[in-house]
C-alpha cells in the first residue's frame, strides 16, 4: 500500500509564517513598509478594504493601524482559506477589523 501524499498548507508554518516570510522574499519588509505607508492615499472612508491570502494578518493590521484615526468608519476584512492561521486573526481581531 503507498502512503498518501499530504498536500502542502502554509499553514502547517503558520508559527513562524512571518518570520520565513520576511527571510525569504528579498525586500518583503520594504514592500510592506510601502504598502502601509500609501495605504492614507487609497483608503476612503466608509469602505471595506480587503485582504485576499491575508495568512496571519500583519500587513492588514498594519493599515488599519495608520488608517484608524482619519478614518474610523472604514470595515477591514482578511480572507484566507487556510484555518491554521485563525490564532493569529483572533488576536489581531479589533471592532472594524476582522
């Protein structure tokens, strides 16, 4: 009898997801850096902004984060089919981000 290959998840590395994340793609934390930091330019108010494959949830965070105080009204979402991941979305969970 063959043994059943497991597919591959991320989040089976959801424990140090950010960590390899940041080791692994050359200038990953200049581009979050930069997605954050343009983020007051494109955020309306009163919209949903929306992360799709948000893993752990860092980089939507992050803009929430420089995004609150202007504007309060905008609903933050991250969507991401990997469960293994859900740990860290409940502790980054706020009342517009979720």
């Amino acid at each position: 009898m063959t043994k059943r290959k497991k597919n591959f998840s991320f989040a089976d590395y959801a424990p140090k997801f950010d960590s390899h994340i940041r080791a692994s793609i050359p200038g990953y934390m200049e581009l979050v850096r930069d997605c954050v930091n343009l983020s007051p330019r494109y955020v309306q108010p009163g919209t949903t902004v929306m992360d799709l494959g948000c893993s752990t949830g860092h980089l939507l965070a992050a803009v929430r984060r420089i995004n609150q105080v202007g504007r309060p009204d905008v609903d933050y979402v991250g969507i991401d089919c990997e469960p293994g991941f859900m740990p860290y979305w409940d502790g980054r969970r706020a009342k517009n981000l979720r």
